[in-house]
C-alpha cells in the first residue's frame, strides 16, 4: 500500500484512548495529509520498542493510534500502517455513536468502526470519477418538462372534462387514499388473500356511501376506476346483475335480483370451460330435464367440461348463472343459462353436488378469485332456467 500510495495525497484517522485503553468520549478524527512518502519509524525503533519521539503508532491488533497518556511516547508495531488515497474527499472529524445504553463500545467495535472508515476512505476516490459523469434522473425529468409547449395543469383539466370533472376527480381520489389497499404503492408487498380482502373492503366502501347518498351512482362508478383495485365483485356488477335485468322474468327478478341489488347474494357468470373458451356450441355441461319433479339436472360429464376462469367464483360467489346445454329426449338445444345456487347462505360452504374453488396464483388480478366449478348431478327447480 505504502508503494502505490506514493507522493499522493492520505487520510489517516486518531482515535483517541485513555489509560485503560478505551476510547477517550468514542470519538475519531480523519486528518488529511500532504502528498508525501510514508513515515518510517527512526533508525532504532523496532517493533514493539519505546521511543521518545512524536510517531505515531498503528496497533497490529487494531490499527489505531494510541497516545500514551503520561509522556509522549509511541510503540511502533510492524505491517500495521495504512493509507487512504483522497484527492476528493473533504476532510472532517468524524464522531462515532455510542450505545443505545450509554456505555462505551468495546474494543472490537471499536476496530469495527475504524475499518469502515478506512473502507469509506478507499471507496471515495471511486465514488469521485463516477459523480464526474453521473447525471441525476430528478434533472432529466424537469429539463424535459421546462421544454413543453403547453401547461400540464391545462391539459390535465381538458382531459378530465372540465374543472369540476377535476375537482371531483381530485376529491374522490382523495377519498379512495383511506380505504384498504387505497394506497397502490404498498399494494405489492400484499398477500394474495390480503388484496382479496383489501379489493372487496373498497368495493364495499363505495356502494355504502352510494345506498348512504355521500356518491351519485356516476361518482362510485369513477371512484372504482380511480381505486383501480380488481375484486370478487366484478362479475356480480357487470354479468350477473345485467343477465338478470335481460333475461329474467319479474318472477325471477324478484327472486335473485332485488337481494343481488342489496348485496344479500352475490353471482357470477359461468361460461367459459377448461376444454372450451367461448366456443359456445363446444360446451360440454350438460342440463336434462326430469318430467316426474319438474326439475332440471345439470352434471359436468368430463374434465374438459370444469368451468374455468369465472371472477367471484373461487371465494365470493353464491350464486352463477351457469350456462349448460339443454338436451331433451336425446336432442340436443344448444347453450341455454340456468340459475345455480353455489354455497350456503348461512355458512358460505359448497352445497352438495357442488365442487368449486379458487384457481390459484395468476400474473395479476390478484384481488379476484377466478375459480373453477365441477356439477356432480346437481338438481334445479323448473324456474331457474332464464
């Protein structure tokens, strides 16, 4: 080290003991030194021996500097010097922290902390060259956006729609913040199971406040694209309810629809199978109807037949409207869409006959449980088809 360091400039650090050998107050001083060549110990001064003579010692043990207390003298230890090349580095005197408790550190971190000085010392010639060059993002970001040739507050208000687009947008944002899972940048350190919850919590949050008046309908529809937080809802809102609304008679609408508006059950839409996506004429869930009980039988004949990917259905759902072909004496009547209670409303379990669950880890969409549905002969009344 002493060769390569040569005629350039070195920080060299004191640490300061008292008589017992602890650190005096735990406190180090970085010194830098003119560019000259290493210090050698006076012709006579061996290792280890006493010199009257104001070089400076460097412990083997510790490679500190220990001033003897009574007189001025030092004790030379051999290969214990070291020198830190700073051409950059501004030199300071460097205090190191106590214990949380008050009490001095012991001798070994004391050596601790004298070794990451002399590290940081090592690493600042480095960090030097590369700041010459480096540039700061932060900079980049303002010196694009002082070049634009329009006001992004302007442009922000004309995308909105207006003023008060924006303000409302501003306001319900704002609102959207404090329900579980509002803040986007903690949501990808979430389980799973912790979005899932998070996802229908917000949901939830903003149909109370539309049933309370504290949202229009409009404002809760644009605090769910703001909250941008997927759930096992999704379905429910925009299949389940819209099928009953286009298919149901008032008989059945009173029956699923009026309790899915309150929330007191939730469906979902199951169409798409493992073996066939939307190729409706392909669908292998089958639906025979029984004369004797006035009843239909819906059963799922064949793996491929596993109802797949519907959102709501591995967790959420009750209900679904399951979309089976009709087969009547042998013939078949292609695709039609049946009412199928899921689970218990009493303790949310699968009713028999029903296999159903969720899918498992996905890509994204973590807040909706995508689930799969097998039918084991599972019995309807007359009524529950659309």
């Amino acid at each position: 080290a002493r060769r390569v360091l040569r005629g350039l400039p070195v920080l060299r650090t004191f640490c300061f003991h008292d008589s017992a050998g602890r650190l005096k107050h735990q406190r180090c001083a970085t010194l830098q030194l003119p560019p000259s060549r290493p210090r050698r110990p006076p012709t006579g001064c061996r290792a280890g021996s006493t010199c009257d003579t104001h070089i400076h010692n460097f412990p083997s043990h510790s490679r500190q500097i220990r001033f003897a207390k009574s007189r001025r003298q030092t004790t030379v230890a051999s290969s214990s010097v070291f020198l830190i090349p700073s051409s950059t580095v501004d030199v300071a005197a460097t205090a190191m922290s106590t214990r949380g408790n008050g009490e001095a550190p012991s001798k070994q971190q004391g050596v601790v902390a004298a070794s990451d000085l002399r590290l940081r010392g090592l690493q600042s010639a480095a960090t030097a060259v590369v700041q010459q060059h480096s540039v700061e993002p932060s900079d980049d970001l303002r010196n694009e956006r002082s070049r634009a040739s329009f006001d992004a507050a302007e442009l922000a208000v004309f995308l909105a729609g207006g003023a008060d687009k924006m303000q409302t947008k501003d306001r319900l944002l704002a609102l959207a913040k404090g329900f579980p899972g509002g803040e986007k940048a903690s949501r990808a350190n979430l389980t799973r199971e912790e979005e899932h919850v998070a996802a229908l919590q917000g949901a939830f949050n903003i149909w109370e406040k539309v049933l309370a008046r504290e949202l229009t309908r409009e404002e809760g529809l644009m605090m769910r694209q703001l909250l941008e937080l997927p759930s096992g809802i999704e379905l429910h809102i925009g299949m389940w309810i819209p099928t009953l609304q286009a298919l149901a008679t008032p008989e059945q609408q009173r029956r699923w629809l009026d309790p899915s508006l309150r929330f007191q059950i939730i469906g979902t839409y199951a169409q798409t199978e493992l073996g066939h996506g939307s190729y409706l004429r392909g669908l292998e869930t089958t639906a025979i109807y029984d004369r004797q009980t006035e009843s239909f039988i819906l059963h799922s004949p064949t793996l491929t037949s596993t109802k797949w990917w519907p959102g709501g259905l591995g967790k959420t759902s009750t209900h679904a409207v399951v979309m089976a072909r009709l087969l009547l004496d042998g013939k078949d009547h292609g695709p039609h869409p049946f009412v199928v209670q899921l689970r218990s409303l009493s303790d949310h379990q699968p009713l028999p006959g029903i296999k159903v669950g969720d899918m498992g880890p996905k890509l994204g969409y973590h807040g909706v449980d995508n689930g799969f549905l097998r039918l084991d002969h599972v019995r309807v009344d007359r009524d529950s088809m659309l």
